[in-house]
C-alpha cells in the first residue's frame, strides 16, 4: 500500500540567513558535483522523523517520488517539497519543529560547500580540521559565550531494548534536574531517550530556553532520522568531523548501552585521552545502563582492558542500575572541567586544549580494501591503535547501515578483519555479543553479518 504523501510550500518559521544566488543553484544542481542529491537524502530523513526503521536505502523506495527545490524569493527562501511523508504534516501544516530541521539542513549542507569552495577550510591538517569543526558550529549558533559549562553528551545504540530505553531517560531526567542541556547524535533508542527524560526535568525546574542538541552527518541520517526533541540540528561533513564536534563542545559524555556504533565513538575518545598530551585534562566518562545490561558494560570493559591495557579503566567510570548517582557522577566531573577551563584560560564552549591527532580526524571510506588494509597490531602507540580499531567498528557501521556501505556489501560481499590474534577472537566474541542482544539493527529482520572476522 503506498505511502501518504504531501505537496508542499513552506518558508521558515524560526529565521534563516539568506542565500546566494550561487548556493541555490547548488542545492538545485542534481548532477554529479551538485548538492539536489544530498539535500534530498538529509531533508528526507528530517521528514520521516520517529520512522522505526535504520535502513538508508529502504528510506528511498517508500518515497520514490519524493523532491525537494530550494526556491529564491524577494523575501528570503522557500521550500518546495514534492511527495513528502505526510506524518510531518497536521492538517496540511508542517510540523514547526520539522520545519527547523528541514531548514537547519539547507543551512548546513550549503554553508559548508561553499566554505570548501572557498578555500576557507584547510582540511589538510590538524589544526584546519578543528577550525573547520568550529566553523561549522558556529554558523549553526551551537557555541554560545557567557554560559556555565552545562552540556552532556550521551552516546549509546539506535537499537536498544525499551527497558534501556526506559534507563536513559531516567539519566536524562536526572541530569535535566541539574541543569544539563544535552546532546546526542539525534536519532532514536539511547540518542532520543535522555532528551525525553531531559524535557520533563526542565519543564519542573522551569527551565526554559534548554538546548537539545543532535550532531549527525549524511553518511547516517536516513539510518538514524532526528527525532522530535531535538531543538539545534548540525550536520558535519563526516563522521570524523561529527565525533569531534562531540568531544569539542560537550563538558562530559554518558555512554549508555548500544552497538558497533556506540564502540567506535567509545573508541574515538577513549584513544583521544590516552594521548600523552590529554592526560591532564579532566573529561568525565561514564558508562551507564540499568541492572540487567551489567554483561554488556562487562564485556566492553574487559575489551578495552585487553586492547589498550588495564589502565584505560582509570579513564571512565562504570554506573549500573543508578540514573541519579550517574548525574552526580557527571556534575562533578563537570565542575573540574570548569575549574580547569578557567585556570588554563580555554573556553567553555569550545574545548581548544584537547589534542586531536589527525589519525582521529582523516575521514575513513569503508571500502574492502581499506578494511583490509588497518593495521590492528598492538605493536604501536595505544592511541593510535584505538584509532585503526575505531575505524574496524566504523566499516561496520557502514555495512550495516550506511548508503555506502549496503552497495560495497551488496556488490563484494563482507568486509574482512584481521590483525592480533588475540585481539581478533574478542572482538568476534564482542560483535557476536551484539548480533545476539540485537545491537546491530532495529528488531524485525534477521541481521546478516557484513563483516567476517579472521581468528
């Protein structure tokens, strides 16, 4: 049966800069070196919001005949949607809230490729690769002086179970008694669950005007569709640049339950810290889920024993079973940062002093080859070892989710893994672990591993 659709005009409702002639015709320009297609992929999975399904091709067949043009008026820009999802719509309005998004997508898609068009980022090193984050962050309004250090990043699995679910929006209430905006990547299960719990909380402390922020990139936005809490949208270029705007703005990061994804970003800032250069700044990590996923933060953890050394517990926190002490955990470790950030003279919105290898920030093409191709022998620095793993995790994520990702599996078949023996037998124990909790995708269909592990 298809799907109901809407046609459409909308103009923003929350303000939006005005374009250029030439950006318009770049998000107009459905040819190769054109900007209609992404804007079409990201403006659909704005649309399709709360959709229970992580498939980003699946998202295209139920919409065929969806289009979006972005239209130059005397007054500024609209939008002209074609065969539109009609859930984003109530009696043929758009929802306001999706309204921000969709525009917050046409700001951050154009902003950033004329930057790149311009010469304005330097993507070659280090130093223009954050400089291009913030940038980015910026333009989105996302960092704001004069305000006290308050943001909590929460990172966990789109698939988690509801009794998970449950448990991070108990954290998420906790946290928003005490103040805490949070940001997550956006989507659903662990990424939506903190914001809900968050909203309830300032709505009691009559707290208004709180921020609930959600990064993503476009390789994984129709996978992981924004859900409906989220008030501030930014869209990175990649997933490198996504993870850094993580650990940039947030003051502390709250790991809850998940799957592959949810081990790379554990990864990505955990090989971050081990960096001889980071061992003084105070970053509060805590990983936290209810009783019953005990076993899971278990296995994590003695993953990252073996992989990195027994002293990467001393890193993070683990918390089972206690949203409150969990929001304790984090207050605390977030009156340090603050205590640091003013001593040392860093901004509180902007975390310049944390050193980013270019190793963390190169982005990564899941390609046979190129997974074929990590080096995952621990004889080498341990943060750098971190980053070839987190980019293992990360070819898994693409084969299981990503556009990109489901055509190199659909065509060459699984990715293969090798490296450490040891190393290599944990991880296919954890990866089974996962297919077995139904960590690597939604429920509904049995999982079929893109990847094959050399033990």
């Amino acid at each position: 049966m298809p799907l109901a659709t809407v046609n459409a005009r909308i103009a923003p409702v929350a303000g939006m800069d005005v374009l250029s002639r030439n950006e318009v015709k770049r998000l107009r320009d459905a040819s190769q070196g054109g900007l209609h297609a992404l804007l079409r992929r990201c403006a659909l999975a704005v649309l399709t919001s709360g959709s229970e399904n992580d498939d980003a091709l699946g998202i295209f067949e139920n919409y065929p005949d969806f289009d979006i043009q972005v239209l130059q008026q005397d007054r500024g820009i609209k939008l002209e949607l074609t065969s539109a999802p009609a859930r984003a719509f109530v009696d043929g309005r758009i929802i306001r809230g999706i309204n921000e998004l969709l525009f917050a997508v046409v700001r951050d898609i154009a902003y950033v490729a004329t930057q790149i068009d311009a010469g304005r980022f330097q993507l070659d090193d280090s130093h223009g690769i954050t400089h291009a984050v913030f940038e980015i962050l910026r333009n989105a309004r996302v960092l704001r002086p004069n305000v006290e250090p308050n943001l909590a990043v929460c990172w966990g699995g789109h698939s988690i179970s509801l009794l998970e679910y449950d448990y991070t929006k108990k954290v998420g209430y906790e946290l928003g008694l005490r103040g805490f905006d949070i940001c997550t990547g956006c989507g659903p299960g662990a990424m939506k669950g903190p914001m809900k719990g968050a909203t309830i909380a300032h709505a009691k402390q009559r707290m208004r005007s709180k921020r609930y922020i959600g990064i993503t990139e476009p390789g994984i936005i129709a996978a992981e569709s924004p859900n409906a809490i989220v008030n501030n949208l930014v869209i990175m270029p990649d997933i490198e640049k996504r993870l850094e705007a993580f650990v940039r703005t947030g003051h502390g990061i709250i790991v809850f339950p998940g799957g592959v994804g949810t081990a790379e970003e554990i990864l990505y800032l955990l090989g971050i810290l081990l960096h001889p250069d980071n061992a003084g700044i105070p970053f509060p990590l805590i990983f936290s889920g209810p009783r019953e996923s005990a076993a899971y933060f278990e296995q994590i953890d003695a993953f990252l024993k073996l992989a990195l050394g027994d002293d990467v517990a001393q890193r993070y926190r683990v918390v089972v079973g206690d949203p409150p002490e969990t929001a304790r955990l984090m207050a605390k470790g977030v009156d340090k940062v603050r205590t640091y950030r003013i001593d040392n003279k860093d901004a509180f919105f902007f975390n310049w002093a944390l050193t980013v290898e270019h190793a963390f920030q190169q982005p990564f093409r899941p390609t046979h080859a190129n997974m074929a191709a990590l080096n995952l022998h621990r004889e080498q620095p341990r943060h750098l070892f971190a980053a070839d793993l987190r980019r293992a995790f990360s070819g898994i994520v693409a084969g299981n989710v990503k556009e990109e990702g489901l055509r190199e599996i659909a065509t060459k078949g699984p990715f293969e893994i090798d490296g450490d023996p040891q190393i290599m037998r944990a991880l296919d124990k954890l990866l089974a672990s996962f297919v077995a909790q139904q960590r690597m995708k939604l429920p509904g269909s049995a999982y079929v591993p893109c990847y094959r592990v050399k033990t």
